[in-house]
C-alpha cells in the first residue's frame, strides 16, 4: 500500500479549530475597544455621570456623608467605599479626608472647596 492511499480524508480534511484558541487575544481586543467607547461616549455626554455628582460632593467644604452619597447614586455603602478607594484615590490620585461626625463618616477631598 502507497503512502497515499493511507488515509486520504486525514490529509485533507481542514483542521478543527478549538474555541479556546488564543482566547486572551480575542477578549482583549474586544474589551479594550468597548472600554475606549465608553470613555468617549463619557466625554461627549450631556448629563453628568455618578462620578461626576460624587466628586461635586466632595468638593463642598463640608463634604458629604455616606448616606448622601448613597441616596445621589443609588449605590450601597460599600459600592461607594470601594469607589472612592478604588477611583477617587488610585486612579484620580485625589486625597481624600475621612472624619467620623457623630453617627455618619464625612468624606471630602482634601485641598479643595468649592465656592
């Protein structure tokens, strides 16, 4: 028997792709171009964002509590801690002062007020 009568469908037959081929190429240019579009779409928006609203809160010489915060944006207490940790702090590079007043923790960033 020649080498090919072997098996013909073998040689011709197209590969079968697995769909975890280069899966981290894929998800990252998918995420990287809707992470670019929301931050366009940010920049062009008429309304102001919750960040927006937290960081005029912020800016008042007084601050603002958590439970003003949370009432602005809808957000649980803890969505708000980690936001003002995560994105005010590390990523906007803001200082922010914390103070316990009584019952309520005031949060603002420091170095700033608002007239």
């Amino acid at each position: 028997m020649s080498s090919s009568q072997r098996n013909p469908k073998a040689r011709n037959a197209p590969k079968a792709r697995s769909s975890r081929a280069n899966p981290r190429k894929r998800k990252a240019s998918s995420k990287s171009k809707s992470v670019k579009a929301s931050v366009a779409a940010s920049r062009n928006r008429s309304t102001p964002s919750k960040q927006d609203a937290i960081l005029v809160l912020l800016q008042r010489p007084k601050g603002a509590t958590l439970p003003e915060i949370t009432e602005a944006t809808g957000w649980q207490p803890h969505s708000v801690r980690g936001f003002l940790s995560g994105v005010v702090k590390k990523k906007l590079k803001l200082k922010v002062e914390s103070r316990k007043d009584g019952r309520d923790r005031t949060y603002r960033i420091k170095g700033r007020t608002s007239s």
